[in-house]
C-alpha cells in the first residue's frame, strides 16, 4: 500500500482550457488495462520539457528532442501528446526510433498535423519492440475519448507498477484572473530521476513566453523530481513536460521574475513536489515515506550530495523497513558520501526532534528507545547538520522492503 497517498478524485482535478486527454486499450503488452493515451493542445501553446540524463535513452526521449527542437520558434508548435505503457522502447536501436516516429506519424494523420508536433513518451519493459501497429489502431478511441475532464482517467493510463494514480490541482489569481494548474505523473520503480521510470506532465492556462517554457520546466524539475529516489536508478525514459495554453485573460508573463512569474512558479512547484512525492510514497514496497534534510553545508550541492548518499543506502533502507534504529549507517553514508574535507567532529544527527548524534558521535542524552519510536512511524525526517557553512537540501526517499524485490523479480511474468 502506498504511504499515506490515495489518488485525487476526479472531481478535485480542474480541467485546463486547451488541454484535452483521451484514453484507450491497445493491448501493448496485456489485454483490458487503459495502456493508451492521447494528451491534445489548441494551438498556442507554449511547452518545455526536461529528459533523463541517462546516456541509454529511449527511441522516444530522443525523439521528443528532435521535435522541440525542430518547432522552436516556430507558430505552429507542439499540438499533441502520445503515451504508451508496457513498452519502454529503449535500447532498441535504429529499430526502436523507426517505431517511435511511425507512432507520431500515425498520430499526425489522425489530426492531420505534422509528426514533429507530436511528442512521444513510452514507458514499460525494455529491449522489447515497440508493437506500433496496436498504437495506431489504438488511437481513434483514444481520440473519440478526449476530453477536458479526464486527467483522472490520464493519470490511471500511464501507471505501470504505480498502485495508485497520481494527479493533483490548484487554482490561483495572476493579474485579478482565475488560473488553473493540473498535473499528473507516474512512477514506482527504477526512479532516481536526474534530469527519471518516470514520467510528469503538468499544464496551465497560464499566459507563458515560449521562451520561458524551458527554464521553467528546469526549474521545477530541479525542486520537485530532482529531489526523489527510490532506488537510485535513473530510468531510460524519464520525461517532465510543462504546457502553458495562454487561454487565461492576464497580461503574458515574459520573466519568471516579475510579481506573476514568481506567484506561478511558485504554485506550479507545489504541484510538482506533491506528484514527486506520490511517486515516493507509491514506490515499489515502500512502507516508509522518508525526508532526508541535509543542513549547514558549503553549497546546496554539497549537501544534495549528502543526502543522496543516506537516501541511495540499501543498509539505511532496510534499516527504516525493519523499524531499527541502527543510525550509525546514516553517519557512515554522510562519510562515504564523497566530501573530502568533512570534519566529522561538526556532524550532528537528528531523527525527527530527537538528536541522535552531536559533533560526530553518539548524544549523551540519546536512547534507542526514543530511536525506535520516530523509526516506527510511517513518516520521518532525517536531518544532518554538517556544520561547515548556511547551505540546505532535502531528497524524498522510502524504505526497502520484501516486496520491493518480488516485485522486480516478477516484473515481466
């Protein structure tokens, strides 16, 4: 079950003007599960988007970066959408991009636009071939089922060991004017996203420069996304896109810092790091949803550098699975985690409120008592006082548990 996270109702997802999902059974890879799914823009939108920084990408990765590239600067622009789960396309060759693109084509015939505005994402099983036909004949009932409201049922679409669908929405006023932001995302399992299998899709009516889309997309990656791991793994098809429709009446934002760029970034990463923690929250046998706040470093990354040292150990992992506060692993991730002038005399330890550790060894006042009781709950803070300058970072991160082996060794069964 996932940790204290139950999907959005429909209801509660506001629908954002210009943007349409349609969903349908192709069949990809098992027959009655919504595997299929179409996201549709009005023309005008503007898009930016980030990619896993793994070297193996997928076919479709590298398309969608063709395409970006290709319509930028360009009126028409990206129009539409096209995911599939079951299949990841990746690290099937020349073959795999041949699939990838025959999908935008058969898309782009259907809503006689060309290929490069459609941008393709996959995600499933890797080293399998793309089974393009049954896209292609998915797609009409996907595009029959288009509408304004169905991000609940977009959100269920992409899931592939997700156990719950990941959708959240908010409203705020920019220039005395309603403004809609509605994301989902996906994920459960190989997912240290470094931009991760992950994917994001977030939209706003917004009115956003299309030279913005990129730097915004970054952004909130860089706060939300960037900031999650469950195994370590940077998958090879992660994907973030971010789609401003510029249907709402306030003036176009053209820097993210005037007055309406900071209230919207703002808002939209809120969104974001809600759907990056339900995917923490969601990952594969988590029991645990843990906070890893690393503090007084030189430099925010320095301190990511801690944090996702602590958060990547299997032997700190399976420590909050078991409830045992064996919390000199923590101590010996924070040493291993590459900083080379670390005093380890600075180093202090908190789990929650209770300090564990003070100036690089065990707190007078600590007992294990007091350990095993934050260990037993469903929620945690790590917090690591390194003690060397004013810098702050936190990663999201989860235990490790039986089931996260059972369900990766039963994956393709």
């Amino acid at each position: 079950m996932p940790v204290n996270l139950l999907a959005t109702p429909a209801a509660d997802l506001y629908p954002v003007a210009g943007v349409r999902w349609g969903v349908a059974e192709a069949g990809i890879r098992k027959a009655n599960r919504k595997d299929l799914a179409v996201l549709l823009l009005d023309e005008g939108a503007s898009v930016g988007a980030v990619f896993t920084q793994n070297r193996f990408c997928a076919a479709p990765v590298q398309i969608c970066r063709e395409h970006l590239a290709k319509n930028s600067g360009k009126s028409l622009g990206i129009r539409a959408m096209l995911i599939n789960t079951g299949n990841a396309n990746a690290g099937t060759g020349e073959d795999g991009l041949h699939r990838a693109q025959a999908s935008c084509i058969a898309l782009a015939r259907e809503l006689n636009l060309s290929p490069e505005q459609i941008l393709p994402f996959s995600t499933g099983v890797i080293m399998e071939p793309l089974p393009h036909e049954r896209i292609a004949a998915g797609l009409p009932a996907a595009l029959v089922d288009a509408g304004a409201d169905n991000w609940a049922t977009a959100a269920e679409a992409i899931m592939t060991t997700d156990t719950v669908a990941k959708a959240f929405s908010t409203r705020i006023t920019l220039g005395g004017v309603s403004v809609t932001i509605t994301g989902i995302s996906k994920g459960a399992g190989m997912i240290r996203p470094n931009m991760a299998t992950m994917l994001g899709f977030l939209a706003t009516d917004a009115c956003v420069s299309q030279t913005l889309m990129a730097q915004l997309a970054r952004e909130l990656a860089e706060g939300s996304f960037n900031r999650v791991t469950i195994d370590g793994d940077t998958s090879t098809n992660d994907s973030f896109v971010v789609v401003a429709t510029n249907q709402a009446k306030h003036p176009q934002i053209t820097s993210l810092d005037s007055v309406d760029g900071q209230v919207l970034r703002a808002a939209m990463l809120r969104v974001a790091k809600l759907l990056a923690q339900a995917i923490v929250r969601d990952g594969e046998g988590a029991t645990k949803f843990i906070t890893v706040q690393v503090e007084g470093g030189k430099t925010a990354e320095e301190c990511r550098q801690v944090a996702y040292a602590i958060a990547h150990s299997p032997l700190v992992k399976t420590a909050f699975f078991a409830s045992d506060p064996n919390l000199g692993r923590i101590l010996a991730a924070v040493g291993y985690a590459g900083i080379a002038d670390l005093d380890q005399t600075g180093i202090d330890l908190y789990l929650d409120e209770v300090l564990v550790a003070k100036n690089g060894g065990r707190h007078a006042d600590y007992l294990e008592a007091d350990g095993q009781r934050v260990m037993k709950q469903s929620e945690i803070t790590v917090r690591v006082v390194l003690g060397r300058g004013e810098a702050i970072d936190t990663v999201w991160t989860c235990d490790l548990s039986y089931d996260y082996v059972k369900i990766n060794a039963d994956y393709r069964s």
